[in-house]
C-alpha cells in the first residue's frame, strides 16, 4: 500500500485520512464559488503533495467524490462529500489557497494533523467585515450603480436606501429559512418601491435610476461566471448547475421587482420605458461611480483588505474601456462589454499570477459596473405595462450582455495562461476534455 508523504501513519490510515483532507479542502474552494476545474486542480495537488499519485477527482455542483487505487491489482479507495452550505467570502477562499501552496511546497512539510488543524482555524474564522459594514456596503453599490445610469445625488441616496433595506429584509428571510429563491424576491422589492413612491410624489428624479441600482446589487454576476466558466472548461454538469441556480436567482429577481412595478402601474406611475434612450453621458462622474461600485462588491464578497484597491482600479478600468467604445467609438455594448470583460480576466489573471491564488478576488467584484441593470429593469417594465415583445426584447439584450460578460472574463483568463505560461498545459486535464474527441 502506498503512503502518504509528511506523515508516519501506516498507508492504511494515512490514504483515507489524507483523502478526506482533499474533499474538505475542495468542499471550501467550491462552497465559495470557484470553478471546477480549479477545484479538481486543488485536489491533485493536495493528494500529489502525500505521495498518492494515482487519484481521481471528481467535481460536481453539490457532490465532491475521490478514488485512491495503489495498483492495477488493489483495490480503489474511494470517499465522497456533499456540498450543503455556500457562501462567499474571498478571505477564507484565499486561506485554503495558501494552505494548498503550503501543503505542494516540498520545503514547508506540513503534517497531517498540522493541516487539519490549519483547516479548522480557517473554518472557524469570522469574516473580516462586520454586518453593518456590509450593510453600507450594499447601498453604496446601488447608490454607485444609480450614478453609472445617469442619476444624481437624491437618487443616489433613495438607491442606497433602497437596496439596505432590501439587504436586511434578505437577512431576515435566511433567519427564518426560507430558501435563497425567496430572499432574492424579497431584496428586489425596496428599491423598485422607493423608485415608484419618488414617481408617485412627482419628485424630480430618474426612478430608473433608483430602481436600476438595485438591481446591480442584486444580479448574480458570480455564479454566471463560474457557470460559463465551467461549461467552456468541460465541467458540462456543474456548468447547467450553476446555470439553473441563476436562471432561478434572476426569476426571482423579476417576480420581485415586477409585482411591485405591476401596482405602481395601476396606481398611476408614470414610470417610461423609452427613458432608456436618453441616459446621459458623464465620464468623471461614471468613472467615479465604478470605483465605487466595485469598492462596494470587494466589501459584499469579503475580500482580503489588501485586494480591495486593486479590483476596485481594475473595476473603473473595466468601466473606461467599455465607454470609449459604447459612448465615444459607437460601438455595440454587447461587444464594448465582452471586450472590457476580457481586459478584467487578464488583469485578473496577472494580479494572481505570482502567488497560488485565485484570480476570483480580482475579477468578481470588477465586473460589477458591467453588469446589464439597466436593460433588466427596462425589459421588466414594459412588460408590466402589457408591452410584452418590447420587454422581451430588453431582456433578451440583458442576457446577452450577461453572457457576453462571462465568456469575455473566460477569454482573458485564457488568453494570460495562452500567452504568460500561467500554469503548465500538460498538466491541464480540461484541455483534453473540451477537443472533441
């Protein structure tokens, strides 16, 4: 029987032991959204770093399993995990990382027991920001998203408003247990309300703008891109997984913000779809709005602090590159956003490169200024107005942007492994998956 590196246990004991060490740090890496393929990679290495070289990882969207065989004439080990539990939080993301690094550097020798006792201080640490911080974070994120589409300074604050309310009513829904599908419906229906109180008043203020930076805080912009992500690496039922749970999140999203716009429609709001065609154009104070949108996105995911700066630049980036070429060169936004997508995956992809790390921390919360608010409040309200192609059809070039999104992300990353030899190919599995054949 084979045995395990770093450790004096006899092989019998050491192989299950060092295999529900892998499931529990592959566990942590897909609970807080990585893809599948990085997953599977942590796997190998942590099963490579004790000497067990013939294992097989297998990596779904609720179901984590591992297969040990020693030789051709033994018989498989094989244990299994099942996911229950997600959430996101990029510090402890990065943790298992270092973890992963310290397990695969011949150099530190972690033992068995010193690596378990590492992965329980990881579990059991708290997140690096308090509620409240998240809380301000959230509205700071709708407040940042109202300025991106053309609102000003009361519609900033009726956004922010809007969206910590929906915050806290989400935060009571999951105390109850209630299922995330509800949670989603319930945080849509602050800020689509607070925008058709401000119609209803007739104050002077764009409540597309109010409702629209809702929804950016809202969109699951996180679970598109690993879901395509996955998808394009061959992962083809983690992909529909992943998928499925954001077709849900988005059904959630419309039924939420489309009963309230439903009532604001019979109560007379004068709530106008063709707004969409006059937002106005201010660079410095979009520009401004990015970062913040993204400062606030960084804080939601619970990043590591010293991270925060650099999404948040790679953010107003994104945002540049995608209004030189929607505003200033004319051209289509589904391009101009798959474009400035790309930069933020290679970006991304360099930020990490020099440390065993992920790149999530550098892209998620960096996508969020191009995430398709707009024309997903637009497509809902047209259809509660009976106009139901027009709203199809905005929401047709909502989903377009979304994936344009996620594959131009995928792209970039791609292209820093083609052209920087991030990573080895021979050691790829996912490049032999997706050929076809």
């Amino acid at each position: 029987v084979e045995h395990a590196r770093h450790d004096d246990e006899t092989g019998l004991v050491a192989v299950p032991r060092v295999l529900d060490l892998t499931l529990r740090i592959g566990e942590l890496l897909l609970a807080g959204g990585e893809g599948a393929e990085d997953v599977e990679g942590a796997m190998f290495a942590v099963c490579r770093s004790y000497g067990l070289d013939r294992c097989e990882p297998t990596v779904t969207f609720t179901l984590l399993s591992i297969s040990h065989q020693p030789s051709l004439v033994d018989d498989p080990v094989t244990a299994s995990r099942t996911v229950r539990r997600r959430g996101t939080d990029y510090t402890r993301l990065a943790a298992v990382y270092q973890l992963v690094d310290d397990l695969s550097d011949d150099e530190t020798h972690l033992s068995l027991e010193e690596a378990y006792r590492r992965l329980a201080e990881i579990r059991r640490n708290r997140h690096p920001y308090p509620t409240w911080v998240l809380n301000a974070a959230s509205g700071l994120l709708a407040g940042s998203a109202s300025v991106l589409v053309g609102g000003g300074a009361l519609v900033f604050v009726a956004a922010a408003l809007g969206a910590m309310l929906g915050d806290r009513l989400a935060w009571k829904c999951a105390d109850r247990g209630l299922p995330e599908f509800y949670q989603f419906t319930v945080a849509a229906m602050p800020p689509a309300a607070i925008g058709v109180a401000l119609t209803l008043a007739h104050a002077d203020v764009k409540a597309s703008a109010v409702i629209t930076g809702g929804l950016f805080a809202l969109l699951p912009g996180r679970a598109l891109v690993a879901g395509v992500q996955d998808g394009l690496t061959g992962f083809y039922i983690t992909a529909a997984a992943r998928l499925l749970e954001v077709l849900y999140f988005f059904t959630a999203i419309v039924i939420g913000v489309l009963v309230v716009l439903y009532f604001g429609v019979q109560l007379g709001a004068g709530l106008n779809p063709d707004a969409a065609l006059v937002l106005s154009e201010r660079p410095l104070w979009q520009i401004a709005a990015s970062l913040g949108l993204s400062l606030a996105f960084a804080v939601l995911l619970q990043q590591e602090r010293s991270t925060v700066l650099l999404v948040t630049l790679n953010g107003g980036v994104a945002w540049v590159v995608y209004g030189a070429m929607a505003y200033a060169g004319g051209i289509s936004p589904v391009a101009s956003t798959a474009a400035a997508a790309g930069l933020v995956g290679l970006f991304g992809q360099l930020l990490a490169r020099y440390q065993f790390a992920s790149a999530l921390p550098y892209i998620t919360a960096a996508i969020g200024p191009l995430l398709p608010g707009s024309a997903t409040y637009f497509g809902l309200l047209a259809i509660a107005q009976n106009e139901v192609d027009a709203g199809l059809v905005s929401l047709s070039k909502a989903v377009a942007l979304a994936m344009a999104i996620a594959i131009g992300v995928n792209l970039g990353a791609e292209i820093s492994r083609l052209f920087l030899r991030i990573g080895s190919a021979e050691k790829r599995r996912a490049a032999k998956r997706t050929r076809g054949f």
